[in-house]
C-alpha cells in the first residue's frame, strides 16, 4: 500500500549525500511554503520532472514521461514530515 511506498522512499532518502539531502530539504520547503496558496500543482508541474531526472534537450517540453516524476515530486511535498524531516514538524522548513 501506500504506508510501504512511503517507508521505501525514506529509506531511498537516506541514502542521499548530506548536501544534496540538504539541498532537497530546502527546495521542498519553499514549493511547500508557496504550495499553502494553492500552487502545488503548477509547481510540481513545473519542477519536478527537472528535479527529479536530468534536464532534457528541450526543457520547456512536457512529456507523458514526466508523469512518475512529477507524482513523486508531489509526494515529497505533500509527505515531508515524513520523508524528509523524519517526522519532526520543529525542523520542517516553511509552514
């Protein structure tokens, strides 16, 4: 189910190198901060096909591709506490 997809990703998470971690934590917290007045769609639209692989050729293309990337963007925001914060709402970036 959903609950194992999540443990999954934290544990792939953890598995990132502290700056890169770091930097995650901080792009998560602003698309989260900016999310609360209604942009989360437009903003994992936007960026999460370009954070979550290599750029294209072409980067102002949508690609049917792009979708599993963009759901997983969106379940970083949408789970932070969780898969990037560890559960701790104190060290969460944003509201």
């Amino acid at each position: 189910g959903s609950r194992e997809r999540l443990y999954v990703l934290r544990l792939l998470l953890k598995r990132l190198p502290a700056d890169r971690m770091d930097t995650l934590k901080n792009l998560i917290g602003v698309v989260a901060a900016t999310a609360k007045a209604g942009r989360l769609e437009y903003l994992t639209l936007m960026l999460g096909p370009r954070v979550m692989r290599k750029p294209s050729s072409d980067p102002c293309t949508f690609c049917e591709s792009d979708a599993p990337n963009i759901e997983l963007f969106r379940t970083f925001v949408k789970e932070r506490a969780y898969l990037i914060f560890n559960g701790d709402p104190d060290s969460m970036i944003g509201p």
